[in-house]
C-alpha cells in the first residue's frame, strides 16, 4: 500500500494498521473528562478558537459522533492518554462534559506522534513548522528515514524534506510562518540567504510590503549574489527560472553558474548523507544502494 492509499484510508483505517494489531479493538466505553491527559507527542501547538467553537456547536446539537481513542497512562494509574481527537476533546470540555465515549488501545510514542501527525494533516491542521517538527521528532526520536516518514503519513519524500529544511530559518522567520503572516513558499524562497541578519530583514519587508513569493525569491538571490563574489554579475533571465525550478524538484539550493563558450557548471547543495542519497536518487532515479554495494 502506498503512503497516498494509506492517508486516503481515513483514520480510522490507520488505527488499524498502526496500533498492536494482537490487541483488542473492545467496546466503546466512558471514561471522566478528567481522566484523560493530552497527547504528550501533539504536533499541533496552535488550536482556533472559532474551528473549537464550530465543533463544540456541533457536538452539543449532534453528539460526539465519534469516540476519543486513548492508552492507559504509563506513569499514572487510572489515567489514560490521547492517541487521537485532540479538537474533540477540547471541545467537549469547553461543554463542560464530565464523562466521554472513549476506545482503549494500546500505542508506543511512536505510534502516537504518526496518528496525530496524519489526524491533522488529513484536516489541514497543521501549519508547516509543526508539520516540520512533528517529521523532525520522528527523525530524531524514533530513527525514521525521510522516505519512511513520507510513506507513514501520504506525502513525497521531497515535501518532507522540503518542510525540515524550514527548521533551519531564523526564530524570526519561524515565528512570523507560525502566525501565518508568511506562507511556506516565502519562508522556502529565504532559505537561500546565508546571513541569518539579511533574510529576517527580509521576511520582515516581505510581510509589511505584502510582496509575493517571486518578490521574496527575487530579493533573496540579490542578496546571496551580494555575499558570494563567485556569483556572476549578469545572469540570464531564463536561467535564473531554470534555476529556480531545479530548486523546486530538488527541494535544495541549485547553482547554475555560466562561462564564456555557452559552458558552466550546476551546483546542487545537500545536506548529510540520507540528504545527498534523496537528492541522488532524485536525479537518477536508482537508489545509491542499487549502484554502491
């Protein structure tokens, strides 16, 4: 199954395939409000208070249409933590409910932070530096490949490199793509600006001056040529679009660097060994497992 098919399938389906397939499925049960700890591995930080409200309307008029999924708490006795229905939960307890309806199941961290990545990514819910950190915990804290994280949660192994790649922007940049003023493709464009002085300045001028990602793009690589005396001083227009689009497929910073004669040189940047092997295998299309044995 690919990693498309398995985000098509619903959540609901994940649960199945992510879970201890030899537990139980049991019966839906009720457990106290109270007795129900958040996900310690949540994704999301940011939750609107007008998308809660719709819901609590919703839950209040219809009912909870579906239970929360929980595990028993493994350093609390009575207590249970959220596998998956963050906003629900938040929204009953805006209601003022005591008890829910609830499904037990058993979940290692790991299975926790893939669920709650895939329930907001299903729902859009994430903006792009909690998705980035959700990839880079699972990198970091559970030994996942680029390739295995976009196979758990339905996305391309570029995207997911893509979206890591803005955990290297500035506090500032982050900030202001948390709170929506910049989208991912102006943050992506800033990455190219080495000093980190230079692109904050930029996103900055970027959100007063509501310039477009081209705009950003196009600042952004004045100010690179102005810190690199490689750069040359004229650049083909059309060239620059070719570069830009080899930096999209990529997902990477590319150089096209002209000479006299029609000759030149492409300059593709990665970043760590799995990095060069996606970038490799990119461009190839082989594996460097299928060529290097």
């Amino acid at each position: 199954m690919s990693g498309r098919d398995r985000l098509g399938k619903g959540l609901g389906a994940l649960l199945g395939e992510y879970l201890d397939p030899e537990a139980k499925s049991g019966e839906i049960q009720t457990l106290p409000v109270s007795a129900i700890l958040p996900n310690p591995v949540q994704p999301r930080r940011l939750f609107k208070e007008g998308e809660l409200g719709d819901l609590a309307v919703s839950i209040r008029e219809n009912g909870l249409l579906q239970p929360l999924v929980v595990r028993p708490a493994l350093k609390a006795i009575g207590r249970y933590e959220l596998v998956a229905g963050e906003r629900r939960l938040r929204a009953v307890t805006s209601l003022g409910w005591t008890d829910v309806a609830v499904l037990v199941r058993d979940a290692s961290d790991e299975t926790l932070l893939v669920l709650a990545l895939v329930e907001n990514l299903q729902r859009e819910a994430l903006n792009p530096l909690e998705e980035a950190e959700g990839y880079a915990a699972l990198s970091e804290q559970y030994g996942m490949s680029q390739g295995d994280i976009a196979n758990a949660v339905g996305k391309d192994r570029s995207t997911v490199a893509n979206l890591l790649r803005l955990l290297k922007l500035p506090p500032s940049i982050r900030k202001l793509v948390e709170d929506e003023s910049l989208s991912m493709g102006h943050a992506r464009a800033l990455l190219s600006v080495v000093d980190p002085l230079r692109a904050a300045d930029l996103a900055r001028a970027a959100v007063k001056g509501g310039w477009s990602v081209r705009e950003v793009e196009k600042r952004a690589r004045s100010a690179d040529s102005k810190g690199s005396s490689k750069r040359a001083t004229v650049v083909d227009p059309l060239v620059r679009e070719l570069e830009v689009a080899l930096r999209d497929s990529l997902a990477t910073l590319v150089l096209i660097k002209q000479k006299r004669g029609g000759k030149g040189s492409i300059e593709i940047q990665y970043h760590g060994a799995e990095d060069f092997e996606r970038v490799f295998a990119l461009i190839t299309r082989r594996e460097v497992s299928e060529v290097v044995e």
